[in-house]
C-alpha cells in the first residue's frame, strides 16, 4: 500500500541529525510503477539510465538490442514492474524464480527471464503472500556505480511545506538505516516562496560527502526533482539509490512517485497511468462508495465515522486484547447503501472473525444508521459476531431498532464495552 509506504519514510526524517519536526500522517496518493517513474523524470531533465518498458518477452529483446546496438558490452538490467519495494530480493510465485531484478549480458537471456516473469506473481515484503502480477517489465543499460545514496522529497505539514530526506547509506532499506544509524539521515526543509536554494542543494552534496564537479551535478539533480516534484503535484518523491556512475555522471537509478489525488484534475495525464490491477479490490471498491479504507492485518473488522475516533476504536481494541483488520471511516453522512457496502468490503478479508461498529450520531442520526446496520446485515448474510456501539442523535431509536430486528446484535455502552464484547465474541482459534 502507497500509503503505508508514504508514512514510513516521513517517519524517517524523526530520525534525522537536523532538528525538524516530521508529521506521521496517513494520505492515500497515485503511484506510478518504476517505467513511469522514470519516463516522467526524463521529461523533467532528471538524468535517468538508458532504456524503455516493455508488455512482452519480444519487446524486452527489441529493447535491449536497441541498447546493446550502441553499447555491445553493455550489462542490461531487467526489472519486473509491480508496485512493491524489495523486487530483487522477491520471488515468483508460480515458477519459483528468484529475484524481480536480473543483471544480463545478452538479450536472448532479457527475452527468456522477461517470458518467466510475465504473468506470474511477484513476492516481495511489501506485498502480501500472493505477491503483485508483472505485466510490464523495464529494460535499462547498467551503469557502473561508485556510490549510492538515498533521495527523498516529501510533502510534511509540520514544516508547512516540502521536506528534503537523504542519507549516504543508499540502496539500502532506508527504515532498517534509520533504526541502525540514525545519525546518517539528514532532513532539509525547504522554503516555498524560495524554492530549492544553491545552499539546499549544498546540505544534500555535503551529507553524500560530494566534492568537485559532482557538487554542480548533485544541485542539477536535486533542482530538477524538485522542478518536477512541484509541477506535477507529487506528495512522493523517492530515489534509492541516487547513484554516483564511473562516467561521472549523477543517476537516478530506481525511483518511486506518489501523487496528491485531490490534483487529479490537474494532472490528467498522470492519472491516467493509474494501474488499478496493482490495487487492493477493497480499496477500490471503497474508494467507489465514497469510504475511506485502509486494511490491515487483525481479526475485528472496524466500521467508524470519523478518523479520529476510528483510530481510538483501533487503540481500544488492541488494549483489550484484540488486532484491528482496517481503518473504515463512512464519514459524517453515510447512506444505507454505503453500510451495506462497507460490511462487504469488511468481510471481504477472510481473517475477518467478527466486526464493530462504533458510531457517533451527529449529522449522521443513530436511528438511521441502525437501519443501515440491520439492512446490510441482511443483505450480507453476516456470519461473523457484531458488536455495535451508537452514541448520540436518536441513540434510544437507534437500539431500538436492533433490538426489534431479531438479528444476533451485540450492543454496547461504550467504547471499552464495544471492544470488549468484540474480543471475546471472536472465535477461540482467532
């Protein structure tokens, strides 16, 4: 999920030597495979490897004759195109091949590794046991690279505007750097009436020990990122590694954008390259209903209005014992429809073992959303435990309702109540 990953590396700048304050919150964004990436950043004069994408094994040769035509002694890495970090430590799924990302020294060999690729699961750790499907795979000139380091640009409210995250470790799993060595992440905040500034620039070239000529090309590339990071209305920009290259030159090697959603209609071509099949169907089909959905790994499914008290109802249930499976808010004035469509999404996940519903009437009446309850309980055919706990407009109508259902409803008091009688209405084996 781009939204989890999103808050990881913002979470990363807490570690940083530089006293700048870094909010961890949650945003869900556009991402772009590693291709696009790469095809956008050309566009905006960030140096990038030599190559192209392909959709068949015949096309990834093509590819890399055109390369090896200029270049016969080229290596040529190939890489499988999926939504996930971690591809050259993966593994697929069906044919047991190991490693999304192959260094090769012929294209017969880019045509034969791309067909065992194509159409197969790719399992890395940031996906979830069935991997991500390639459809697409990216054929690029290897460069010989003398340093790696690590690039970021996010978007963080705390310094009211974008913030420069970078460290020397790069190519490297930046979280496991931050946890390790802390000290080797530097965050620079940047000015948004200035702009990326020469002395911006310095900060990233001194902590990537830079000198010489490098220093000019270390700014081209920050300046042009930068450029591109506020032209296309990008949340995310995240370059591991920005390589140092014996020719001297400044590469970004492998690259992952996310993009604001609420710029769509600014950025129409971007959006355009959405790829839903990379998607959780859940998200998909919440984002469909107008619901805010994030799943996670836990046994209750959580049905709330508002974030706020959605991520109290998570703590709460994990103090009592539990493991929330999801963030879903319906928001302050949800519809019958969208209940029922948010229990189907719930107990679409399969470790789902019982939900709680915890809702706070304002706008949104209890007696309605009761009805919604009852309504969807019936459409869905529920089958796991349901703990329900209304507060305020119509409250009494709204347990009423329920009550005079004659559905196995669990209500509750109060918050502790709810998550209470949600662990232990959970299955013994969950």
């Amino acid at each position: 999920m781009n939204a989890v990953r999103t808050l990881a590396v913002r979470s990363l700048a807490r570690a940083s030597t530089k006293r700048v304050p870094i909010a961890a919150t949650q945003t869900r964004s556009l991402n772009l495979h590693e291709y696009q990436s790469k095809d956008l950043m050309e566009k905006h004069n960030v140096v990038v490897q030599i190559g192209s994408s392909a959709d068949t094994p015949e096309k990834a040769k093509a590819v890399a004759d055109q390369i090896l035509e200029g270049t016969p002694d080229a290596d040529l890495i190939l890489k499988a195109q999926i939504h996930a970090g971690g591809r050259g430590k993966g593994h697929f799924l069906k044919s047991g091949l190991k490693g999304g990302v192959k260094i090769l020294n012929n294209s017969a060999e880019v045509e034969k590794l791309s067909a065992q690729m194509f159409g197969d699961n790719l399992v890395t750790k940031q996906t979830s046991e069935d991997g991500q499907t390639v459809n697409m795979v990216l054929v690029n000139k290897g460069i010989d690279i003398t340093d790696e380091f690590y690039f970021a640009i996010l978007l963080d409210r705390a310094v009211g505007g974008p913030a420069i995250v970078c460290s020397i470790e790069g190519g490297m799993d930046i979280e496991a750097v931050a946890e390790a060595t802390p000290e080797k992440i530097v965050t620079i905040p940047i000015d948004i009436l200035k702009g990326v500034t020469d002395e911006d620039c310095d900060q990233v070239a001194a902590a990537f020990n830079l000198s010489g000529d490098l220093v000019e090309k270390c700014r081209a590339q920050v300046k042009a990122l930068y450029g591109m990071f506020c032209a296309t209305d990008a949340t995310q920009v995240e370059i591991n590694p920005l390589a140092v290259a014996t020719d001297n030159r400044i590469y970004c090697v492998d690259a992952k954008l996310n993009f604001d959603d609420n710029a769509k209609f600014r950025q129409e071509d971007i959006f355009a390259m959405r790829d839903t099949s990379m998607e959780d169907p859940r998200d998909l089909a919440a984002e469909a209903s107008g619901l805010n959905y994030i799943g996670l790994d836990g046994t209750i499914g959580c049905m709330v209005n508002g974030a706020g008290l959605a991520m109290a109802t998570m703590d709460i249930i994990s103090l009592n014992g539990g493991k929330p499976a999801n963030f879903l808010d319906v928001g302050g004035g949800a519809t019958k429809d969208q209940v029922a469509e948010a229990f189907k999404i719930l107990t679409s996940d399969q470790n789902v073992k019982g939900l709680l519903v915890n809702i706070f009437g304002g706008i949104m009446k209890c007696d309605i959303i009761a009805e919604g309850i009852v309504a969807a309980h019936k459409e869905v055919g529920l089958e796991v435990p349901l703990v329900v706990r209304l507060e305020g407009t119509n409250v009494e109508m709204g347990k009423k309702i329920m009550e005079e259902s004659g559905l196995p409803i669990i209500t509750a008091d109060n918050l502790d109540d709810a998550a209470q009688k949600a662990v232990a209405a959970l299955p013994a084996a969950a």
